[in-house]
C-alpha cells in the first residue's frame, strides 16, 4: 500500500510531531558504540556531534561495526536519510529499547514524517550485516511513519512491538508493526512506504437476537477486504461468518457494518480481519457478546412517555459490574447508571424531557458482553 500524501507545510509537521525547530542539513556519522544521546562527555558520534532531535534534510549514518542505542526521539524530515553500516565489511546494529514514554517526545523512536520531500525521508539498512532489533520496545518506541490529514497527525509503526497505528498519542491500531520487531539489510523503510489499514472503533452489540457490528478506517491504501470472524470457543479457533468488501483507497473515515443473523447462544467473540491486495493482513480488537443470559432482559413500556425501566435477570452476568447507558438518537450518551448485583431489579431512566423518537438502551456487563435494545419516547 504505497502513497504520497500532501501534507500541509514541514514546519507543521516538526512542531506536531515534536514541538520544536527543525535544525536545517547537516552530516552525522556514529564511530563508536555507545548511545544515540548523551549528556555531558564522549559520545558515539564524529567531531561533526550528535544530530539534532528535528532534522532537517540531514545524512545519519552508523558506521560498519558500531552499535548504537536509540535513547532519545529523533524526527527525519525535509530529505533526511539514516543509513546502518557503511562498507559492509562487520556488523552494524542499531538497537531500540524501552523508554517508558507516555508520548512521542519522551519515546525513543525515529520518526519519518510523509512530508513531500524528494528524495523521501528514509531508513535503509545498507548491507547484509545492517540490523535494527526492536524487541524490547515500548508503545511508542520503534521507526514509524507518520502523516497530517486534517491537521491531525497519524503513526504507523513500521518496526517495532504494537500497536501499530496511532492518531496522535492515542492507540487506533494494535496489529503487529509492518515489518516486526527486528530487521535485516539490505532495505529501504521510507516515509512513503508500506502502510496498514487503520481500523478503529470496532464494536459488537446484540439486538433482537442478532449481533450487529460496526467499525470504520481512518486510512486506507490497496485494502482488499475484511473478513468477520466468530469464536464460540474463547478464541482457540476462528470461523469466517461473512466478508465485507473494503473501499480500497481513502484518506478519510469509512465506515463499516454487518450483522450476524444466526449466532446462537452462549458466549462468542467477533473479530475482523483486513486484507490488502498484496496480502498484508491487520486483525481488530475482539469484542465479547452474551446471547444468555443478556437476552432475557426486558425494557417496559415501550413506548415510554415519561419513564423506561430496564429489568435485568438473575444471573451470573449480572451478578457482577453492569452498565446501563440510554443512548439518544445521534449517538450520545444521555444518561447512565453503574450498578453491581443488580440482577432481579428494575433500574429506571426519566425521559419526559427527551424528543420523540427511537432511543437505544444498552446494557454491558464487566467481561464487555453487551446487548442493545430498542426503546420509543412518545408523548402521546
């Protein structure tokens, strides 16, 4: 899945990334091991010193037989390259650890910003005996690409541990990183470069005794299809329900439905598999629904004029955390209700104030088993 996003200025896409000035140019070569960053004393680098955390159009390179440790954040734009090794003649590692960030600018990372210049900025790993290992990485540490679409800046892990996908520094995407946690040369990861869907939002809510799912994609390249996948048996093995064609290629949200007619009862767990047209594969979240005891619920009167009550069994669901929420005609939260143990009540919600019309009322228990349930507001 390969493009070239315009983006907004170069500028914009440092200080999102980063919040500070790029440096412009500049040539930087790692002689000796040690780490990327240091804060007083020798440092890997040659007399030319260590290269900016933004750099503008600058050439990294870590020599053959030096290994570096990444301990800092470092964004390569404007045309900038880091190449790993030299001639080839012994190896040259680049290794990247956990950080413990809480973000980008305390993550040990290296970031490729889509940011339209020629040549693009990159990553190559020059030889056979080039590695970068990311085994120890935390959530925001690896090589990633990113991009601005609507002034909102996207990542996508390239190398490294999932997730994968971010809209800024929250997760979209917990599929591996496209390249996995190590890699050898010789290789090119560029800015430009091979990139996953970026499924989000998935969820699975049952109603009327079937199971309608939902979720939508931030971003898509080359996407094939989606692949909705039901386990009766805790995961241990997966069978495909249904296949939902996707777009193909977009840059804003899509979104996606479909509904389980016959999934018979017990406990199940749905997930959704994405394919592009060059078999690259990313897997959602899995979502656990309830068709028992969940389904004995019942929500009187309906229609209701100036109260709805929810009535929940006795049963081992409910006999733990549950949640009521009334959810309004847009899709907002109008009120909800936490309780424990409350199998065998009746919870009521005021709705005299509410316009008329169709309202949802879902209930979700503390392994995330949900039922959704229909409910008219009339005031008549």
């Amino acid at each position: 899945m390969k493009k070239l996003y315009p983006l907004t200025a170069l500028a914009a896409v440092i200080l999102l990334t980063h919040g500070a000035q790029a440096q412009t140019g500049g040539t930087y070569t790692a002689v000796r091991n040690g780490n990327w960053h240091v804060t007083s004393g020798p440092n890997v680098w040659d007399p030319s010193g260590e290269p900016p955390v933004n750099c503008n159009n600058c050439a990294i390179t870590i020599n053959s037989g030096v290994t570096v440790t990444l301990n800092t954040h470092v964004t390569l734009a404007g045309g900038s390259s880091l190449k790993v090794g030299s001639d080839g003649s012994s190896a040259s590692v680049l290794m990247i650890p956990a950080s413990g960030g809480a973000d980008w600018a305390t993550g040990y990372n290296i970031i490729l910003p889509n940011d339209g210049s020629t040549p693009t900025n990159r990553v190559f790993l020059n030889d056979g005996a080039a590695f970068v290992s990311a085994t120890g990485a935390g959530t925001y540490d690896g090589l990633l690409t990113s991009y601005i679409t609507s002034g909102v800046t996207t990542y996508f892990k390239q190398l490294g541990n999932a997730p994968s996908g971010f809209v800024e520094t929250t997760v979209a995407s917990n599929s591996p990183a496209a390249y996995g946690k190590t890699l050898g040369g010789p290789v090119t990861l560029s800015a430009n470069g091979t990139l996953p869907v970026l499924l989000t939002d998935f969820d699975a809510a049952v109603s009327n005794g079937e199971v309608n799912l939902t979720w939508k994609t931030l971003m898509e390249q080359n996407s094939s299809r989606f692949d909705i996948e039901r386990s009766s048996n805790g995961g241990t093995k997966w069978d495909v329900i249904g296949k939902v064609a996707a777009r193909g290629q977009s840059t804003s949200v899509v979104n996606y439905t479909f509904t389980d007619a016959n999934p018979g009862s017990g406990t199940l767990q749905y997930r959704v598999h994405e394919y592009d047209l060059d078999g690259r594969a990313s897997v959602s979240d899995i979502k656990v629904v309830r068709l028992t005891p969940l389904a004995t619920i019942s929500i009187f009167p309906n229609p209701a004029k100036d109260y709805v009550n929810v009535s929940l069994p006795v049963s081992e669901a409910t006999a733990g955390a549950v949640s009521i929420r009334l959810i309004g005609q847009s899709g907002q939260l109008l009120a909800e209700k936490n309780v424990k143990g409350a199998g065998g009540t009746i919870l009521s919600f005021p709705v005299s104030s509410y316009a008329p019309g169709n309202y949802l009322v879902q209930v979700i228990t503390a392994d995330g088993a949900r039922q959704v349930s229909k409910v008219l507001i009339s005031k008549q």
